[in-house]
C-alpha cells in the first residue's frame, strides 16, 4: 500500500507559476513510475502531465513541454512538478499517481488531487 499526499497548490495568474509537490509514504525510490494528472472536469478520466520513473526517465504532455519540469528528490521522498508560464486552460485539480510494479502485477496508487487555478 502506497499512500499519496499533494501539496502546493492553490490560485496564480495567467504567466504565473506554482510548484506541487508529491509525498508518498514509502521511499520514492522504490515506486516504479510517479506522475501527475489532471482530473477531467466531467468523468473520472485523467490525463498525464509529466511523469519521472525510478531511473529519471521523464514524459510531458505536449501541453506541458518547455513550462513544465518534473523530479524526483529522493532525500525528502518527494516528486515536485514545477510549472512556469502558466495559462488558464492549465486550471484543473491535478493529481499524484505512483506506479508500482510486483511480483504479481501492476498497482497504481492515487492521491487525494489538489486545486490549480489560473486566473486574472
């Protein structure tokens, strides 16, 4: 059992930017992959913004590419997603979501989301 907590969120400017940070209650070293979605408004889909696995492989969403950088800090068990130049389609809770890979599957863990608001 792998327990998410977001944190940093909350309302910015249009051109503004905010960081959010992911806490897991195990090592982050020894989750496999961890991303951060947004939640659609309608519906329970999420859509990737970045992810960094356990070796620093990254992936963006074309949205988020050149204003977006995701990293691992693994001294304070922590995924951060810095987000720069942000605009106000990027408004959305955004979640935390761990991958880990066992013996006998895939588990994917969720936090509890956390508000981004871009405004003027």
């Amino acid at each position: 059992q792998v327990q998410l907590e977001e944190s940093g969120g909350g309302w910015v400017q249009p051109g503004g930017s905010l960081s959010l940070s992911c806490r897991a209650s195990l090592p982050i070293s020894t989750i496999y992959q961890v991303g951060w979605y947004r939640q659609a408004v309608l519906g329970p889909q999420r859509a990737l913004v970045a992810s960094v696995t356990d070796r620093d492989g990254t992936e963006y969403a074309d949205s988020a590419k050149g204003r977006f950088a995701i990293s691992r800090d693994n001294a304070e068990n922590t995924v951060n997603l810095q987000m720069n130049g942000l605009k106000p389609k990027d408004t959305s809770v955004y979640l935390c979501g761990g991958q880990m890979n066992y013996t006998k599957g895939i588990k994917y863990y969720w936090g509890q989301g956390i508000q981004v608001t871009v405004s003027s």
